[in-house]
C-alpha cells in the first residue's frame, strides 16, 4: 500500500509492504530474472550514448520489430554524431520514412549539430545536461544517463508505469501531474542505485514481456509474491489513465497531375503533419464533399484555365490514422496537355523519380496501389 503526502509542493510517498521482504532482495531477484532472460538487443550491448539515444528515439511510439530494421539502416549510413550532424534533412528523413512521427528525427539532426557546435562533439554525460537537448524528455534522457554513464536515475516508460502501479495498486491516473511526479519520485525511491543502469533494463523487460498490459504473465514475474494487484486479482484496472485525447477528423483530396511523364509535388512546410516531407498538390475540406465541389475548388484555386471538360478520375480513397487526428485522404488523376500555374514552391519530377523523396507513409500507400514504386 501507499499513502502519498504534499507539503509545500514537495511529494512524501510511504510505501506499506504487505511482506516483510526488503526492498534490496527485490532488487536483486529482479535484476537475476533480467539477467538470465533479457532479449538480445543491439543496443544493449553497448555503453555509447549516440547508439542508445539512436534506439530509444525510434523505439519511442515504435514496436521494437518495426523500429529494429530502421534502427539498423540508420546506424549504418550515420554511425556517429558528427556523420548525422553533417547530413542533409532529406536524407534524414528518406530514412525514417514510414517509422511516423517525424518531429523526431527532425530534432534528432537539430541535436547532432547542437552536440558538435557546442559540446565538442561529446555527447553530454550528465541527466541535467542532457535533458537540455532538443527533442529528449525525462526518460530518453534517464536512458542515456543510466545506460550509458551509469547515473542513478530511474527511467519511467509505459511499462516501468505498468509495473509499478500493480505492485503498490497506485490509484493516481499516470498522464497528470501528481501522476507523474508520483510515478518518478516511487520509481527512483525503488531503483537499485549500485545497478541502475541493469535496474532500469530490468524494470523496462519485466513491464514489456511480463507485466503485459493484457493477460500478464504474473506466475513467471520475479516479484510478483510482492504485487498488490496481482495478490488481489485486479491486475486489468491498472495504471490509472485520465482520457483527454481529443481527435480531429480532416478531408484531404489530393490531386495526382499527369503532364508528360512528369508530375508535381512540393515540400511541406513547418506547423502541420508530415514536416518537411514531399507531398501532392492538396485542396482540404473541414467534412465529406461531392465531386462537383472539388471541380470548383480546383477552379478556384487557379491552377489552370477553368474547362469544363476537366476529367476527374478517383484513384484511392484511405482512412489514415494519426495519434490526434482521423484523415480521410481521396487521390484524384488528372491527365492534362499542359501544366497548370501551380505555386513556385511545386517541382515536376518523373513519375519514376518519386521512390527518391521522402514522403509520408499515406502517400506511399498511394504510390505502391499505382504501381510506382
């Protein structure tokens, strides 16, 4: 059991173990569980920092059979800092593409050069420290600091969260802010500091293999003699989570122009999906439309001569998810005998050509149903 106080701000947590073991003796048992049945992982063989900030920046938001492939690509053609810092943002991100969330990788480049202008290209080696670079958050920054300096300092992912709240039947909902400093202060009172880095692993595998957010192996858990919700049989009620997530549904209608072999995309801009990523010419409706209110929006948007002959042809329609919003993408063909006035931002590429760009897993999936990649 648990009995959290707040004075002046300050988060005093009392822990009541039902058992009469000590914590040190949970520790161990469940760093011996980890070291006789951890998966084999490239990045846990290794103490560089670049190597496990590489792999926890793509495991982030990634099953680990997805992220592995990637993670292998990446550290090949940039196996250090100075050769990411060094490369071009389109090479970045025809990398990553299909991995989503590409704010990552953009932040990733951003950090690489922040590391060689001003830390000499050495990777920062304290948490403090680290947790000041672009695009790392307290627990990529635990990670590198644990995994790679061997800092005491605990990381709290989704499983750690898991974990914990079954062992001390923690009622604070993970995603708020007494959560959070609640689920830090416990994982950090709980961390075997002569072993934090193996610690850290160790809660982390249990919480990935284990304590499954779904049917958890609770017979094979190390500590489980210990667990409040598993001794109490109310496994399925945690963690605690608050539902905010709000989503928005968007209608996009991209236009596929046909001119001699060629036809036209253009780089996203900053401040919406897909930063950076080469995408088709786009008309975007707040709901469904019919086909006759595109052919006007087409007219109005200037792109060519407005004809009346203008032929329309329904390539694809898809339903794309994203973490915030609902995409309801139609892909429309349109041959022409000459090029429309588009914006100077818009380039004529070969149809052949478009395998080169990095684009969006959306736009891929449109490609490989024409048959153009």
């Amino acid at each position: 059991m648990y009995k959290l106080e707040v004075k002046n701000d300050v988060f005093f947590i009392k822990i009541f173990h039902f058992s009469c073991k000590p914590l040190i003796m949970l520790q161990k048992e469940l760093i011996n569980w980890y070291l006789l049945n951890k998966r084999e992982l490239p990045w846990r063989n290794t103490s560089n920092p670049y190597i496990i900030w590489l792999s926890e920046i793509i495991l982030q938001q990634t099953r680990i059979q997805q992220g592995l492939p990637y993670f292998e690509k990446f550290l090949k053609k940039f196996p250090t800092i100075k050769k990411l810092a060094s490369a071009q943002n389109h090479e970045i991100m025809k990398l990553w593409q299909g991995l989503g969330y590409y704010s990552r990788a953009r932040n990733m480049h951003k950090t690489a050069k922040t590391i060689i202008s001003n830390h000499k290209g050495k990777f920062p080696d304290k948490y403090h420290e680290i947790i000041k670079l672009t695009g790392i958050g307290p627990y990529t920054a635990a990670a590198i600091a644990s995994f790679a300096f061997n800092e005491a300092v605990a990381v709290v992912d989704g499983n750690v969260h898991r974990v914990l709240s079954r062992y001390y039947a923690i009622n604070e909902s993970i995603n708020t802010a007494v959560g959070k400093k609640l689920f830090a202060q416990l994982a950090n009172d709980f961390l075997n500091k002569d072993a934090p880095a193996t610690h850290n692993q160790a809660m982390m595998e249990l919480g990935a293999v284990i304590c499954k957010p779904q049917n958890p192996l609770c017979n094979n858990c190390p500590i489980s003699k210990n667990c409040l919700a598993f001794s109490f049989k109310q496994q399925e009620l945690f963690p605690k989570k608050e539902i905010k997530l709000k989503v928005k549904n968007r209608y996009l209608h991209y236009i596929f122009f046909s001119f001699k072999g060629k036809t036209a995309i253009h780089q996203r801009p900053a401040g919406d999906i897909w930063q950076n990523l080469y995408d088709l010419p786009l008309i975007e409706f707040d709901r469904k439309i019919e086909t006759e209110e595109l052919r006007n929006a087409l007219k109005n948007e200037n792109w060519f001569k407005a004809d009346k002959k203008l032929k329309l042809y329904l390539a694809m329609q898809a339903k794309h998810k994203l973490t915030h919003q609902n995409l309801f993408a139609t892909f429309w063909f349109i041959a022409l005998n000459q090029k429309p006035k588009l914006e100077v931002a818009f380039i004529w590429v070969d149809k052949t050509d478009l395998k080169s760009y990095a684009i969006s897993r959306l736009f891929e999936k449109f490609l490989i149903s024409q048959n153009l990649i």
